[in-house]
C-alpha cells in the first residue's frame, strides 16, 4: 500500500508539475495577464475602481518618494522597524498591482530596490532580538508576520518577475525567498505543522513564493506541510491553541481546509480570527486556482471556502460588526481590508451574487485587481442587491459534531433589529473563552447585552507591545466575564483548556420556521462535575409589544446545594431597578478572588423578595450632536426569596487600566436544581435634542417559574395589562411529533413538540 502511494504521489507531482511549467507566465497569483488586460482597456469607465486605483497611486508615490526603507528589526508589534517592515509589505504588493496596470516602470524598480535591500539584509539575521513568541521570526518578532510578509511580497515578486534580470531573480531566490521559507517552515515545525490561522499564513506564504518560483518542493510542502517535522503529541502545547492531526492531510494546507472549519464553514475561533485568516485561505486558493486547476481547489469540501465567506458575513451585527465570540477586539468588521477582498473573490469566482455588491458598496472600495475590477463594474452597472442577514444556526468542529452557534433575527415594523447569538461551541483553541451556554443580543444600532471580547490593544505598543494582556487570561476568558452561569465561583472546565477541548455543548434544537417564535436551546453536560446546564433562548414578535421580546430559560441540575451566579454584562447606563440597593459610598470591595471575581468591583448589593426584579439602561446615547436615540431596555427576571442582586463593574485588580470599566447586574441564588427565567425589552427611545422619552416603562410585568421538573420547565410572562404568555419547554424529547402534557394547579397544559408558547 505504502508503495502504491508513493507511486501515485510521484505521477501527481509529475502531472502537477507539467501543467505549472505549461502554464508559467507572470503574473500568475492573484493577477493574471488576461486579468490586467481586461482592466487596462476599461480604465477610466468604472468610477468606484478608478478611485481605488488613483488613492493606491498616491499613496505608493509618496513612499517611493521616502524611498526604500529596511530597517534592522529589532521592535515588537507598533514599534518603528516591526510598523516598518508591516508597511513595505502592503506598498510592495499595490506597487506591483500598479506596475501590471499601469505598466509605469518606477513601480516596478521600487519592487526591485527593496527586494535587493531585504536580499542583502536577510543573511544577516539572527533570531529577532525579542524572542517572546513561541516560534520567533527573523524580520519580525514572530513567524506568523514573516509569513505576512511573504504572502504579500511573493505578490509583488509575481509582478515584477520578468522586470528583474535573471541575476536579480537568483539573488532574491536564494538570499531571501528560500531562506525566508525554511524558516518559515522546516526550522518552525511547531509553527508551521499545525492547523491554526498561524499556520495558515505559514502554508499559503510558502506556497505563494513556491507558485512564482516554481518550486514543486515547496507547493507540496504548503499543499501536505512537513513529512517528518519532529513533534509528537506530547510536544503539542494546547494552551496555544493547536491541533495536531495523524493520518491523511495531517498538516499544511489541505489539512486547514479539512479541520479549521465545520461542514457548513464555521471557523472554530470565530468570525473576528476567520477575517484575519481568510486571506491566507483565498490568496493561495486563488494562486492555486489560477495556476493548479487540476487541484479544484474552490471545491475542495463541498466549497467550503465559499461557505466559510458567507459564515463570516453572517456572523456579523446589522452594522456589519463581528460578534466579539473568543478573543475578539471590539468593532472590528466587515470593512476590514480582508473582507474587501474575500468578497470581490466571492463575487468573481463564487457565481455573482449580487448581494456581496451590497456589501461593497458599504464598503466604498474594492481590490486592485480583476475581482475589484468586476465588482465595481456590476455595481456601476445597477447591479446591486442589498445584503440580507438571516436567522442561522452553525455547526462546529470539522465533523460537525461538537455544538455550534445559534443566530437569531427578528425586526419591529419599522425594519429595526433584534438579534440573539447563543454560543454552545467548542472551546475555540488557544482563543477559545470559557463561555459555555452564553449569549449576546444586539439591536440595529449593536450591542445590548455585551460579551465582553478579548483584553488587547492590538498594535499599541504602550499595552504590552499590542500583545494580549495578562487579563485576558484572568478576566475576559473566564466565565464570569460572559453571560452565562458560573458554579462556585469557579469558570467552566476549571479554566483548564484541555479538559475544554475535550467536550463541548450539544444543540438540543433549532428552530425558525416560525418568524414570530424563533428559538434555539443547547445542554452542557460536562462543564462542572456535579451540575449539568440547558438553555433555551426565544426571540418572540407579538403585537403587543413594539420590538421583539428575548425570553431566557436557564435549567441547572444538580444533587448538591452550589452558589449560582447568573451576570448580565449589560451594555449602557443604569436607570432604574425595582428592588432596594445598598452602594458602596466610600469604597470598594471585590466580588471574589480568582476565576475573574478580583477583577470586579461591587459597586451595590440587594436582596430580592421573590416578586421578580427588573433593572432599566439606556443604551446608545450619543455623547453629543443628536445624531443617535438613546435606546431604553429591561430586564425582568424571575427569582427566589433571598435571591442576592449585585450591581458591578470590570476594572479591580487592574493598575494599568487595562480592562473596559463595563457594568454587570449579576443574580446570585443558592440551591440544587434551579432555573433562571428572564425576560429582555426594548421598550423606548430617548432623543436628547428635544429631550422627550418615548415609552420609557417596559410593558413586561413579571416573569414566573411555574413549573419544573426532570421532564418539563414551564415559565409564565405577563404583561402590565394582565396578559399572560406561556413558554413550555420538554427538557427531553425534541420530537416535533412528540406529545406533553404538564398538570399546573387545575390546568391540564399540552403541546406536542420540544417547546411550544402561547
């Protein structure tokens, strides 16, 4: 057998490599000479390009007229020479997209004068001089900005390939482009031999310069990664987050296509790293298509580069803002350079949707290249379809098998959104947040109910070199930092990652056939040793309230008596409560001491007498200007005599002032079995030009646990004029065909299916 497949592998790398030689022109990645072509003779007919083009000329001109710049590497990420390096990689590839285009040849002995400067310069390094990374680079402070480096310039190398001299071209190749990948590679199999957005840099970058230099070595080391790297399972660090794969396509590229997303393209770290990594992953797959068609590689999976696009657009706020799941720094979104170009790609090579138009648009640029080309020209054309989110729910893990995500959407008549995203995913790798059962909720303008992202100012150097801070580890991975509950103080799996890894969520359904009553419910069994959770979230349209209802069912089983904390990192200011509060006047006090609690403040403490508790924020207010209504939600939550309510906020434990001072209202209870009902309004609006509130009192009354046993949790919700909603939930049959029946007092309630309200 073993034979067999060295024989097949010798008959694909011939094939392979007869149809590369057949094929080499330059350039050969992203642009292509019939590409350039088609672009040189509509110049001048596509405004939105045209602009593109004549910002990329200026802003090339100017540092062509700095000159050529390679600094002795020596800063970490926002530093001189790392900002440096990070620029000349962006202005060498518009430069030879700009050559191609416009043939102006100082564009292409730019190129030339840095890749001889780097060539020079690149013998000469040592490892760089920080060597805080776990595999450390040369021209950078780690391997994975080389790798940027290379993806990036082996572009401007593609461009310029027939411009150099034969000479030049054997002194780059030999004294940076080839040394640059085996350090890439061979020398950082850790790096390199995994399957992470890390590694997938590592992979395209490789295979990229590989594709210019027609290097069949390389392609294939990119392609299959390293055969022999060295590294076994006990080598493997999980708390950085990688994979190790045995077996077929246990590394490089085909090993990230096969096990960094789900069937139905969820990217197991989340939309904010799928960005950063969808242009490793559409880069080489494009150079791949453009130069190895045999390998079909857009439909390698089943497509799944194509769904792991829409993923991303999907896993988005209605502003087109990443939802902040995993580490995540807030704000980032679909404007992003990344995403300008995966959607371009997508509108070229994936079919002309037209709604990706849409997106361009908002977007006000596109690439400098034929899929920027063509997307501008349809969009000039009246193409355009606007972009339409949906209610979707994702799978996880490369099987499919290990949770997922629940996306719910629902508007008022006035086209305003309400979104709910409930995250019962697997751990996420490295950047993965003990986070189990948690949720978020959005409306138009964004977030309401807030999951709280990553603790990283990234590219400041004043904030630890733009690294992540040590309370990302301390606060905003733990459990207490998301809104979900935590056991004893104490976050899920412990806070340990490969005990996480080791499990995940399941959905217990799904369900959005009904656009008036979307809901999705998910179990975690194994995130505390005694005590298993369920959790039904349910976005509600009813007439008689203006905006869509958010109906939280929270089950938590257990034979031991446990202190349960439910927090709700709600995202605005405090208006009004219910209950009676005590606040610290004069000085504070933590919440807890380890798993997050010490970096809480508790700013005021109150005790529930059982009627349910309601809190009231205004969220949205603009600082200035009344460009914005300020927009007024409740929370109205069922509880137990005793019950405490805490009023906080992030920042304790914190000297250098490095986490956001976010509120919390968190709900303390102590019990066995328990269940935590809650219902979220958006009831009002606040213009602070004509100072006028609008419908500032939430019109949900109460919310009630009327019912709960192993086989059924029924939970009751009634309006300030006396009108009742029922939510019966089955808590172990999903059947749609399965009939219930639960006795209630007097009442007999029944209801076929896993859940049913009225």
């Amino acid at each position: 057998m073993k034979k067999n497949n060295n024989i097949q592998f010798l008959v694909m790398l011939f094939l392979g490599l007869a149809i590369h030689l057949s094929a080499q022109n330059h350039p050969n990645l992203i642009l292509t000479k019939e590409g350039v072509a088609e672009i040189r003779k509509n110049i001048g007919t596509v405004p939105m390009f045209d602009k593109v083009l004549a910002d990329t000329k200026a802003e090339v001109d100017a540092e062509i007229e700095i000159g050529v710049k390679v600094p002795i590497p020596k800063d970490m990420a926002g530093g001189y020479t790392h900002e440096r390096h990070k620029k000349n990689w962006f202005i060498l590839q518009k430069a030879g997209n700009l050559y191609q285009i416009t043939g102006e040849e100082k564009y292409a002995e730019y190129i030339r004068q840095n890749l001889l400067a780097y060539a020079k310069m690149f013998p000469t390094l040592p490892k760089h001089p920080t060597d805080r990374s776990y595999a450390t680079g040369k021209i950078f402070w780690q391997c994975l900005n080389d790798a940027n480096w290379l993806v990036y310039v082996s572009q401007a190398y593609d461009a310029v390939y027939n411009f150099m001299s034969k000479e030049e071209r054997d002194f780059v190749e030999k004294d940076l482009f080839r040394p640059l990948a085996e350090w890439i590679s061979t020398e950082n199999p850790k790096f390199y031999n995994r399957v992470h957005n890390h590694s997938t840099w590592g992979n395209a970058g490789v295979g990229m310069i590989g594709l210019v230099m027609n290097d069949e070595a390389l392609i294939q080391r990119a392609l299959y990664g390293l055969k022999n790297d060295g590294l076994d399972n006990s080598m493997v660090d999980n708390d950085g987050g990688f994979i190790k794969v045995e077996g077929q396509n246990r590394a490089g590229f085909f090993a990230q296509l096969d096990f960094s997303f789900s069937p139905d393209g969820h990217f197991t770290e989340g939309p904010y790293y799928l960005r950063y990594a969808m242009t490793p992953f559409l880069l080489f797959a494009k150079s791949l298509a453009n130069n190895r068609p045999d390998l079909k590689i857009y439909d390698y999976r089943n497509g799944i580069l194509e769904k792991s696009i829409y993923s991303l657009l999907y896993e988005t706020d209605a502003q087109g803002r990443f939802f902040p799941i995993n580490d995540s720094q807030k704000g980032m979104s679909w404007n992003s350079r990344e995403v300008v170009a995966a959607v371009d790609i997508a509108y070229l090579d994936f079919g002309g949707d037209p709604m990706l138009l849409s997106i361009a648009q908002k977007q006000g640029k596109v690439t400098l290249d034929v899929a920027g080309f063509k997307t501008a020209a349809d969009i000039e054309k009246g193409l355009t379809v606007p972009f339409q989110h949906q209610s979707i729910a994702y799978s996880d893990g490369a099987d499919g098998k290990h949770g997922g995500l629940g996306i719910l959407r629902a508007d008022n008549p006035d086209g305003e959104e309400i979104c709910v995203v409930a995250k019962y995913a697997a751990h996420g790798m490295g950047h993965g947040h003990f986070d189990k059962l948690s949720y978020s909720l959005y409306d138009t303008d964004g977030e309401v109910i807030q999951d709280y992202g990553a603790s990283r100012w990234v590219n400041i150097d004043q904030k630890g070199g733009g690294r992540y801070l040590k309370e990302n580890q301390t606060f905003a991975k733990q459990t207490i930092a998301h809104n979900t509950l935590v056991i004893n103080e104490t976050s899920h799996y412990k806070g340990k990652v490969k005990a996480a890894e080791a499990h995940h969520p399941d959905q217990y359904f799904f369900d959005i056939k009904n656009p008036n009553v979307q809901a999705v419910s998910a179990k975690e069994l194994h995130a505390y040793e005694d005590a298993t959770m369920h959790r039904t979230l349910i976005l509600l349209k009813d007439k008689n309230f203006r905006n869509p209802l958010l109906i939280d069912v929270l089950k938590v089983t257990s034979e031991k008596q446990n202190q349960y904390d439910l927090p709700t990192w709600f995202h605005g200011h405090l208006v009004d409560a219910n209950f009676d509060y005590a606040k610290q006047l004069n000085s504070l006090t933590t919440l807890g001491n380890d798993h997050g609690y010490q970096h809480i403040w508790k700013e005021a403490t109150g005790k529930s007498e059982g009627q349910g508790n309601q809190i009231t924020w205004f969220a949205h207010q603009n600082s200035g200007g009344g460009e914005m209504q300020g927009k007024l939600f409740t929370l109205t939550t069922s509880s137990l005599p005793g019950d405490e309510l805490f009023f906080a906020r992030a920042g304790a434990n914190d000297p250098s002032f490095n986490l956001r001072p976010d509120p919390v209202f968190i709900q303390r209870r102590t019990g066995g079995n328990s269940v935590f009902a809650s219902v979220v309004e958006s009831h009002g609006t606040y213009d602070p030009v004509s100072e006028i509130p609008v419908s500032p009192f939430s019109q949900v009354k109460s919310v009630a646990v009327i019912h709960d046993s192993r086989a059924y949790t029924v939970v009751q919700i009634t309006d300030k004029n006396e009108k009742s909603w029922t939510l019966a939930i089955s808590n172990e049959e999903t059947s749609d065909q399965a009939n219930h029946e639960v006795k209630i007092g007097e009442k007999m309630f029944k209801w076929q299916g896993a859940y049913i309200i009225k």
